[in-house]
C-alpha cells in the first residue's frame, strides 16, 4: 500500500517550516537552516518547502519575524507591568537576552549581517521601532537610548556572553546585572 503524506493548508505548511527552523536554528545554528534541512524535518520534499517560502532566506525571515513578534508583546507587557508598578526592568533584560541567546536570535542576525542577508532584519528592525512608537516616552525615560542599549547587549552577550564572563572571570548573569543596573540610573528609579 502506498504512503500518503497528510495534505496541509498553507498556513499549516508555513508554521511547521517555520518551527522547524526555529528548532534547527537552536540546535546546530543558522547556517543549518537550509530548505533540505526543514524539509527533511517536516517530511516534505525540498520543492514543497521552496513552493511556500521562495528562498532559505526568506524561511529565515519568517522566522525571524515570528520569534520577533512573540518575544515583542511579551516585552510589551513587561515594560507595562514595570511602569506600572515602578519596578525595575531586570524582567525585561532577561526576556531580551533570552531571545537574543537561548532562541537563537544572536546567531540568526549575525549569520544575516555576515551573508548579506540584509533584508531579513527588516521585521525585527520594524517591530523594535513600533514597540518603541506604542510605548512612547515614559516619565523623561529615553526609551529610544534604552531600546539601543539593550538590543545591541543582548545581541553581544548572545554571542559571546559565556565566553567573555569566563575569560574575565565572572559570574555568568554579570552583564545582566550590570545593564538592569544601568536602566535603573537611565530611567532614574
């Protein structure tokens, strides 16, 4: 008897690529993030992954812009819960970082500036600006220079974070704790 695959709509098709790629990012990097690799995840062929995203470049787009947009409206409702209650913004430092170093975020947008991949940063450059834009200034906070601050350090400490606190001998959170610090001083809190 001959296999049949499941037939799946396109919304379907796109987000288990999508995952799929997001979970090979994690575990072996953005340069395994090839449309053989996804598709051989999913059990689908090379051509049907190709047919719904074009290019590995565009499926690494689309999963930019989709752990982009998750991680977005959680740091949303953190910065909201912390000038809320004037608390400081460790959580949002730690949900920054995670995304950058645990979700792989550090190593796609490096592997994206080093290829020439220059277009796939459009949705995460496009969602940092609009959740700056929503959330606005906040009590003379310089939400544009916090925003700054923080993107840039998490995309280091993602890349290089373990590496550098070992060498200098510091506890592995260290660069954590000195940028909540220095958000503290910013937003004068």
């Amino acid at each position: 008897m001959p296999h049949t695959r499941l037939r799946l709509s396109t919304e379907e098709m796109r987000f288990r690529a999508i995952d799929a790629a997001r979970t090979i990012l994690i575990e072996e990097g953005p340069q395994a993030v090839t449309l053989m690799a996804v598709a051989k995840r999913i059990n689908r062929t090379h051509a049907n992954v190709l047919h719904h995203f074009g290019s590995a470049g565009e499926l690494r787009r689309a999963m930019a812009e989709m752990v982009v947009s998750r991680a977005v409206a959680e740091i949303e409702q953190k910065v909201i819960e912390a000038r809320r209650n004037e608390s400081d913004l460790r959580e949002v430092v730690d949900i920054t970082f995670d995304i950058f170093e645990k979700q792989g975020l550090a190593a796609l947008v490096s592997w994206m500036v080093v290829t020439g991949e220059r277009e796939g940063l459009v949705p995460i450059l496009e969602a940092v600006h609009t959740v700056v834009e929503e959330l606005g200034e906040y009590r003379g906070a310089p939400l544009r220079q916090i925003t700054h601050i923080l993107v840039l350090t998490a995309l280091g400490e993602g890349l290089l974070g373990e590496s550098i606190a070992e060498a200098l001998d510091l506890p592995r959170d260290s660069a954590r704790q000195t940028l909540a610090h220095q958000l503290r001083v910013m937003r004068g809190w």
